[in-house]
C-alpha cells in the first residue's frame, strides 16, 4: 500500500468515529473473513481473541507478533477500506516496546490499533495509568514519522477486572481517559461497561469517542448511539458464533451422510 492511500484511509476512519451513527465493527480474523465484512462495512477490525483462536494460541500476547504482523499484510492487501488492530498491550511492558510493535503494524498498512492497559508483566491486572500514557505517547510519537495519522484506541479495563464498585470503575476510567488523552490517545476503549446510564456519564465526562464491546446485558445500538457512543465491536462473537454454525453443519453431514448445502456455490 503507498503511503497517500494509507493516509486517506487513517483520515476515513478518523472521521468515521465523529458521526452520529456509531462505527460498528464485525471483528474479523483472517483475510477471509475481513473480505467478507469489508463488503457492507467501512472499515476492518481484529479481535485478538479470535485471531489467537484461530491460530491455535490463547488470548493474551501469546500469538507471535510477526504471526500478527503477517495477517495484517494479507488483511490490508484484500480489502479496500481502513483496517484496524487489536495489539493487546502494546507486545511489550515498556513504551519502546509498544512504539517498535505499532511501526510494524502501520507498515503492514493499518490505520489503527487497540492499546490495552489490563495486561501488564503478562497477567490480566490494570498497569499504571501513567505506565499506559507512556506506551501511548511513544507510539503517537513513532506514527507521526511516516506522516500516517494512526488511530490510538486506549483501551482500559477496570469495569472488565472488576476495579471497584460501578461507581469507582467510572471514576477511575474517567480519570484514565485525561491522561490517556493528554498522551495522544484518540478514542477510549471500555469493555465490561454495559450500563447505559454509566455509559451515558462516561460519555459526558471525557472527550474522547467512546468505544463499546458486545457482551452479554449490552443495550442495543440505536440506545447507544442515543447517548453518544461512537463505536461498537463486536469482539471475539462473530468467530463464536461461525464456529458454532461449523461444528453444528459437521455435526449433521456426519449425522446424516449427506453433503447438505455445501455444494451450493453461492449459498
């Protein structure tokens, strides 16, 4: 990908986080899938969790980053809209580390990446919020040297590890969001948040777009949008639910002894 379609595409999914509509993502994990989303989606996003699964890895920096950056490639070369990539913590507790695994994902031709802070020293439990900042400053920083204006989703955990009460999982990611703004972050990432009141609070209270995962208890889109969220991921679901539809397909030509469908081209 030249460097001019590359920045068109990092200023088409900024401003694809600045309508009233949310941005929703059916997160993909392969070139496949990625190919079939990008037919009716703006935009292309991973899940970490699916791409490990379908890698035959557990979540959680346990997929070698240049496994990852090699799926980017062969992502960003079948679509031809903006694609964004879940790095978990950045592959690396240091701000360096962060930068040099975001460098390569931009040269894989992303526009955008999540950045988690509930995955410090390889276990699930919530960095510094000034440890986090530092990786996110250190990866604005790298991103504005090939002049391509990448999207730094800071995504923070506390209501997913059970900070504290609703109350004070709010506050502390409300307290997050400055400083993960004030680092260059461009949106705030908040899986485990599915309280539409605490949502619409969140909102009110940081200026940075906010990000909402799929889960159980989530309210529906058009009731998010209401209050102003500006993305939805779908997650790791879409890749539950084709493995389900897979094993469940398996499970009847096995059953039956007759090819079903599946010799139907376009089915």
């Amino acid at each position: 990908m030249d460097a001019k379609t590359q920045q068109q595409y990092a200023e088409t999914f900024l401003a694809l986080h600045g309508t009233a509509d949310p941005l929703v993502l059916f997160n993909s994990w392969d070139a496949a899938t990625a190919k079939a989303i990008a037919k009716t989606s703006p935009a292309i996003a991973t899940s970490s969790g699916a791409v490990a699964s379908a890698l035959g890895y557990a979540d959680g920096e346990n997929v070698p980053l240049d496994l990852v950056v090699g799926l980017v490639s062969r992502i960003t070369a079948a679509v031809s809209v903006p694609v964004s990539v879940d790095l978990e913590a950045g592959y690396g507790d240091t701000p360096d580390a962060a930068a040099a695994s975001a460098a390569r994902i931009l040269q894989a031709g992303a526009v955008g990446i999540n950045i988690e802070d509930g995955l410090s020293g390889g276990k699930r439990q919530l960095a510094g919020a000034l440890q986090h900042a530092a990786k996110i400053r250190a990866v604005r920083d790298t991103a504005q040297r090939p002049g391509v204006h990448l999207f730094i989703n800071a995504r923070t955990d506390p209501f997913l590890l059970k900070f504290g009460s609703p109350e004070e999982c709010l506050n502390e990611v409300a307290r997050r969001a400055k400083v993960y703004a004030d680092a260059g972050a461009d949106g705030l990432f908040v899986p485990g948040l599915t309280d539409l009141a605490l949502i619409e609070r969140l909102v009110q209270l940081t200026p940075l777009p906010i990000n909402i995962m799929v889960t159980q208890g989530i309210p529906e889109i058009r009731d998010l949008a209401r209050v102003g969220v500006r993305r939805v991921s779908l997650g790791p679901w879409p890749m539950m639910a084709a493995m389900r539809l897979i094993g469940q397909a398996a499970a009847g030509v096995a059953a039956s002894k007759q090819y079903g469908t599946f010799l139907q081209p376009n089915a």
